[in-house]
C-alpha cells in the first residue's frame, strides 16, 4: 500500500560516525567565536588597550632618550637568521652584527651564533613581510610585523584558554601588563603556546608530543618537559613517534644543511655548527656583571649561580680590593668565570668548574632519576609534577639568569595546581578537599 499523502517520514536520527561538512563546521565555528567575543569584549578591548598603551610608552621613551637601549635582539637575530635562509644559507654558526645590546646607541654588537631552533625560524616566516624591520628613533630597532604575529599568537591562547574554560588563566595572559611588555621585545608568546597545547593534550599520547615536540625546536628549555611526557606515554610507543616525526623531521634538515655547507666548505667542525648554537652557547653563556651592566638588572637576577657570581663579585672588587687583597683588574674576575674556578682546579678541569655547570650537573641527576622513576611507574599527575621539577631546576641553575626564560615555568605550574586531583599528596599539603576541587 502506498502511504497517503499526509503521512510524513520521521526524520533518521543522526549518525555519530559521520561528522558534519567542513563548511557546516567552520559556520558553527564563526557563530560560536561571535558569541564568545561578544561575551568578553571588554577584556578583549582592554587587552588591545593595554597592548597599544605599552608600544606607545615604548616608542616615546626611544624618541626623547636617543641612548635608549635597543633592546629588541631575540626579534633582530631571527630577522638576520631568515635572511641567511632566504639567501640559501643554514643561519647556523654564522656572522651575527645586531644593533641590539650594542656598547652605544649607533654601535653594532657582534656574535657567531643564533640559539634559536628551526621551529622559531620557520614560525617566524609571516613577520618577514614588509616593512618587518626599521629604526625608529635614532638606532632603535621597530619590527611591527614581529609583534604583530606574537599578538596573534596571544589572542590563539587567549581563545584556547576560553574555549576550554580556563578563564583565570586567559584574562592573566592577555591583560598581564608583563607578559604584554615580553610580547615587543621577545617572542615568548609563541613558546607558551606550544607549551600550553602539550601540557592540555598530556594525556593524549600523539597529540601531547607533537605539541610539545614542535615547542623544543622552537625554545629547547621545552625538550626538558618533552622527555617527560615521552617517559609518561613510552609504553605507547606507536603514537608519541608519530607525534614527534614532524619535529624530528624538520630538525633533521636542517642538520643536513649544515652537514652540507660542512662539506663543501671542507671544514669538518661545521658539522656540528646547530648543536653548538642551540646547546653549548646556552650553558657556557658569560655572567653578566651587575656593577658593569646595572640597567640589565634582568639580566643576573634570574639565576641562582648569577646571584652567587655578583656577590662574589662585588665582594672581591670592593671589599678585597680596599684591604689591598686584590690587585688584579676587575675584568679578570668576569674572564675566570667565578669563584668555584678558583678552588675546583684540576688535571681534568685546570680552567675550574663554573657554578652553573655544578647546578646543571645536579639538575641532570634529579632529572634522570625522576625519568626512571616514571619509566617504572606511569603515572599522570606525577609526571607534570617531574617536568615542573626538571624546568626549574634547569633555569635556576643557568648561567645567565635572564628573567623572561623563567616566565615558561607559568604554565605547567598551572596544569599542575589544575590536577591536584591526580596528586592527593599535593592536595592534602595544600589543605585542599575533594569538594572544593569540583567544578
């Protein structure tokens, strides 16, 4: 029998399994992205506000002050790198003249080296266009392009955090005066995001090291935290190797380029041109001396071993030097490096040992331990626990004592206080209840 014709069909229920068109998506996307930002315009508004109130503060202190210091040298080294790759050239272990961190405000500051991983090159490829670099003001370097792209990647996390609840987090990162200040003279901004997709995709075994995998070729601190994550997800080895291929792959090439150049400069050394740029510069970087740099307060204050050097320091040239103690030029403390060279010379080390190098032997013994002890015994909470205590201790220990690398440790600080649910020690030393945590 045929059905009459004010019969009609009950609609199918929709299948799981089959996801909705692209266009469909993006449309649902847009429409959810209006909502949002209506909700939060003035902490949008506020943030931009702040973001132009920062530059302008910036550019007017360069333009009254013509001995403004040119501040700007993480962005000018990765402008000079691109331009090096964009010539056909590996950007390692090459000629480096900045006008940033020069002895005078026309002068130029020279160095043989750019410890940026490829990751932060090729992120960075957008900010070359024109006009991504001009002097402003005298000799101060102004890259809108660059601080264009890391507001970008600020409003990429402030959405993230928004759409995923983290609302406290997101109003921290986009209004924090601070962290809006890093964004003009570093690139910060892109770190913390990769750092923050690793650290929301913990759990996910391809996602997590694929995140966390592209942050270490872009700032090699997150290598530290990616070795956990990798120990945390061994037994899924299928997955984490998938998620850390891409990063792999890329470091890869450029380390055949600089095999390459090797070979045909003839200069067998080059081969480990990278390495030396992205790991051995870091930790046989000088100390900054307080006396000598007093305006890059930043500079020495964000390191145990900084601290201990200065002190040293000051106590040798004044206190010493007044009880007719010292009678060698005060340069010659910064040369020898510190007062562990003086009491730790040997057959094996005749220079001494620098206190940074004792803080990052202790780093890397505490680091594998834990390494072991979570390759033993997976286990989520610990893990994230076992990164934050490897980061630190690795930053604390450094030699330079550069204040913004420490801004890193916000965010697995963050997802570790986030899952005090997985670590009931923690939550007991915090006075913290299972119905306070709900919700």
């Amino acid at each position: 029998m045929s059905r009459s014709s004010n019969e009609t069909e009950s609609p199918l229920p929709a299948d799981p399994d089959v996801k909705p068109k692209l266009s469909t998506r993006i449309s649902e996307y847009i429409t959810d992205s209006i909502l949002l930002y209506g909700k939060w315009w003035k902490e949008i508004s506020l943030g931009i506000f702040i973001r132009l109130l920062t530059l302008a503060t910036i550019l007017y202190i360069a333009s009254v002050n013509p001995t403004f210091p040119d501040i700007n040298d993480m962005n000018e080294l990765l402008t000079n790198g691109l331009n090096y790759m964009f010539l056909g050239l590996n950007p390692y272990n090459r000629d480096y003249w900045l006008s940033a961190l020069s002895a005078g405000p026309c002068d130029t500051y020279y160095q043989n080296f750019i410890n940026y991983g490829p990751g932060n090159l090729l992120v960075h490829i957008p900010a070359m266009v024109y006009p991504f670099s001009f002097d402003f003001a005298g000799c101060m370097d102004f890259q809108p392009s660059f601080m264009i792209l890391h507001v970008f990647f600020d409003f990429l996390l402030f959405d993230r955090m928004l759409r995923n609840g983290n609302r406290s987090a997101a109003i921290f990162i986009w209004i924090n005066p601070v962290m809006v200040t890093l964004n003009f003279v570093t690139h910060m901004s892109v770190v913390i995001f990769f750092l923050w997709m690793g650290y929301e995709y913990w759990k996910d075994p391809f996602w997590s090291i694929f995140w966390l995998g592209i942050g270490a070729i872009t700032y090699q601190y997150i290598g530290l935290i990616l070795v956990f994550a990798i120990a945390y997800h061994f037994r899924s080895y299928r997955k984490w190797i998938l998620g850390v291929l891409p990063s792999v792959i890329i470091f890869a090439f450029f380390q055949l380029w600089v095999s390459f150049e090797a070979i045909i400069y003839g200069n067998p050394a080059r081969h480990l041109a990278m390495i030396h740029d992205l790991l051995l510069v870091q930790f046989n970087r000088p100390y900054e001396i307080w006396p000598l740099h007093i305006q890059s307060w930043w500079s020495w204050t964000g390191s145990i071993p900084a601290i201990i050097f200065n002190v040293y320091w000051i106590v040798a040239n004044n206190i010493w030097a007044s009880m007719g103690l010292l009678t060698i030029d005060p340069i010659f403390w910064a040369d020898i490096g510190d007062p562990l060279q003086i009491v730790t010379r040997s057959i094996l080390a005749p220079d001494g040992i620098r206190i940074s190098t004792v803080f990052s032997i202790i780093a890397l013994i505490v680091s594998v331990y834990l390494l072991v002890k979570l390759l033993l015994q997976p286990d989520f909470g610990k893990s994230i626990l076992y990164s934050v205590i490897s980061i630190l201790l690795f930053l604390l220990g450094a030699p330079a004592g550069i204040w913004h690398h420490n801004f890193i440790v916000i965010i697995p600080v963050f997802f570790l206080f986030l899952y005090t649910r997985e670590l009931p020690w923690l939550r007991r030393k915090l006075g913290l209840r299972d119905r306070e945590l709900k919700g």
